[in-house]
C-alpha cells in the first residue's frame, strides 16, 4: 500500500498545473463552507442569546389560548395560583432547569402630564427575572441596573424610544393607565428608575415594572400570572424538556371540564426570528451541496483524464502481470490524495480567516439589535468537511479507476 500512495503522489505531481487548480477550487470551496458555517452558526447563536436573555427565556409556559391572542396581552387568560404550584412542583424534577420567573404582561397608557402613549408592560419581580433572562439588566443604558434591584415597587424601566418622545429622565414622575380584565380602568403614579434599549425590536413599546404593582393596577387580588419564563443551563436540552414538560403539564386539568389547562412553548415557538435560523442553516446545506458538486465534478474529471492519458502505460504495467486490483487501488488513491489534501488546505484556511474574525470582532446592526460575531472555529463542520470530501473523492474516482482496472493490455499497449 506505502508503494501505490508513493507512485498515486508522484502521478499527480506529473500534471502540477492541472492538480494544482484542482485542489485550489476544491480548497476554496473548503474554506468557503468553514468560513459561512462559521459565521453562520455564530450569527445564530448571538441573536439566540440576545432574544431568550434579554426578554423571552428558553421557554414559556401559559393557559391554554394565551398564545393564540399573545397580541392582545389577555388578562382574562391567566395561570391560577393553585396551578402555578403545581407548575412549580413539576419543574422541581428537572435538573436541567437553571432558573424561572413569573410574569403578568398587559398594556396601558403613559402619561407625562402633556403627552400620552400606549405602551406594553411585563410586570415581573426583579430577583427572579434576573436570573432567568441573564443579559437584561445589560441593556438598561440609564438608571438601577442591578440584578435584584433593576426595577422597584413604584418605579418603571422604560425603552429609549417611549423615554426622548415624552422628554422622561430618570426621576420624571408619569401616570400608567390600565385595563384590568374585568373591564374597569385604574391608574397609578410611578417615577422614571431605568432607561432601557429596545429590547423587543425598534418600535420601543416595551417597558417594565414590578409584579407588586402590577397586581394593584390591575386589581389582581390572587397569586395569579400571565406567563412564566424558564432558563436552561444547556439550549441543546430545550427539546427533551419541553417534550417532558408538555406530559406533565397535561396532567394539570380543569377541575370542571377535566381538560388540560396549560401550554408550554420554546422560544422558537414564540420568535420570528426562529424562521430566520432556519433559513441560515438551509444556506449551510447549499454550501455544502455546492461543495459536494464541485469535488464530484472537478476529480471526475481530474481522473477521466488521468486514465485516457495513460492508456499506454496501463497496458504495459498490465502485461507485466500487475494485478487488476492494483491499479484500482492506484486510481482510486490518487483521486483520494488530490481530495484530502485539497480539503485539509481548505479547513487550514478557513480556521485562519475564523480566527481573524475572532480577534477583530466583526460588529453589525440586525434589525434592533447590536450584534458582535465571534465565531468559534467548527470542529463538528471541519470533521463532517473532511469526510464528505474523501466519500465524494472516493466516489468520483471509482468509476475511471474500474475503467482503467478492467482495460485488457493488448488494447491498451496499442495507444503507446
């Protein structure tokens, strides 16, 4: 075998020009598919991050129905204290929840005296809040941004844009507005503590406050919540949680229809912009299937050419008494050499440009939100590259090398 990889070497090194641009397209199409993979996934993850962080959590759990009318924030859909305990003795079971956090969302109006504007709340208790969206407190620009104390009783967070319409400060005094489910309106007097990017997109109509008086606004006498919120010390677990939380939670029925209650929905269930990461791993699959083409068709080439060359010595080396096996397996290592060494060149390459972009951060606006791309180099992408490349390599020398293989040397021999 070290005798056919020597003379397989020395073979593709009789045409350098030709194997040359050969492994240079393959090389860069290696590199291309690191390089976006790369990107890619690390674009993924960042907003990922981002979206389950700094608002939504890694799942959520709701009545029935609440997610259907989510627009609408209904306050008549609601989790009743009596189910929120045994939402929390089922969640107790999974060590793979790091953290959760109760929430009421409704809307109302913000007044500064002289102006008014319709704004989206989440009332939540800031200790716990905190700990399940991790990079929350991050994005409150101006004001209290402590992990327990972001928000206080008599205090809002509110978003940049709400903030320089009205003319807010930290200290300004408003008057929140709202709706409570029976129909009856309420208002409360609350101080300015935080100004906050615009965490749910550029529109800006998302504020915050503590559960505490959320309760009084609304007139919300029982322990009752809109949604509940669920961090995870591993994203990669979120399938098996949710798929064993939704058995769980059908065992939580209504005391009069005897029907399932409760909902539970993973972030990708709850984002538009899990249709996005959809799209970005599909355009990894094109890369690769682009790949796939250019190997297959550059070395079936490379060996067409290779075999209807050398006829001639095929034919001699035949007459000689070398074995029909041999020279497949002569062939066939050349078309495998040209491929691995073409692909590991690529991923050499593709690392390089990787770590570049490491070092100098690439940062970018998307949509609302400030991405920083920090891709980490793809071992997983690099190991699958590889192989996919020697598979096809493989594949496109196996029909010349049984051609050559299966020539008879009285035909051959006349081609010299």
């Amino acid at each position: 075998m070290k005798n056919i990889i020597k003379i397989a070497w020395r073979n593709l090194m009789r045409y350098k020009r030709r194997t040359l641009l050969t492994s240079s397209l393959i090389t860069i199409g290696v590199a291309l598919v690191i390089v976006f993979s790369g990107i890619g996934n690390s674009f993924k993850s960042e907003v990922i991050g981002i979206i389950t962080n700094s608002n939504l959590g890694d799942m959520q759990i709701h009545k029935k129905g609440y997610v259907g009318s989510i627009d609408n924030l209904p306050l008549d859909l609601t989790v009743t204290e009596n189910n929120l305990q045994k939402i929390e003795s089922a969640l107790a079971k999974y060590p793979q929840i790091k953290a959760q956090t109760t929430r009421i969302r409704f809307g109302g109006m913000i007044s500064n005296y002289v102006q008014t504007t319709s704004m989206r709340f989440t009332a939540v208790d800031p200790a716990m809040e905190s700990k399940t969206c991790t990079a929350l407190t991050g994005r409150i620009k101006e004001g209290d941004n402590g992990s327990d104390t972001f928000v206080a009783p008599g205090a809002l967070v509110i978003p940049i844009n709400i903030a320089s319409g009205l003319g807010l400060k930290i200290g300004s005094e408003v008057v929140l507005v709202a709706t409570n489910k029976d129909g009856s309106v309420n208002g409360m007097s609350f101080k300015i503590s935080g100004i906050s990017e615009n965490i749910l997109g550029p529109q800006g109509k998302d504020g915050y406050m503590h559960i505490k008086d959320a309760r009084e606004l609304l007139r919300i006498e029982d322990g009752s919540i809109t949604e509940m919120a669920i961090k995870l010390n591993d994203l990669s677990a979120m399938s098996k949680v949710v798929g064993s939380l939704k058995k769980d939670l059908e065992q939580i029925k209504d005391e009069v229809t005897g029907k399932p209650v409760l909902e539970i929905h993973s972030w990708e269930e709850l984002s538009p912009f899990a249709s996005i990461a959809k799209i970005v791993t599909l355009l990894i699959l094109v890369v690769r299937i682009v790949l796939i083409s250019i190997v297959l068709i550059s070395i079936l080439n490379v060996m067409m050419m290779s075999v209807y060359e050398r006829i001639g010595e095929i034919g001699t080396i035949a007459s000689i008494g070398t074995p029909p096996i041999k020279i497949l397996a002569l062939f066939l290592t050349e078309g495998l050499l040209l491929g691995f060494f073409s692909a590991m060149t690529g991923n050499i390459i593709g690392a390089g440009i990787l770590t570049v972009i490491r070092i100098t951060k690439l940062n970018f606006i998307f949509g609302n939100m400030q991405i920083v791309l920090s891709p980490e180099i793809p071992a997983n992408e690099i190991i699958m590259t590889v192989a996919i490349v020697i598979l096809i390599s493989a594949a496109a020398s196996l029909q010349p090398a049984i051609k050559a293989s299966k020539m008879e040397p009285v035909e051959a021999l006349r081609h010299v």
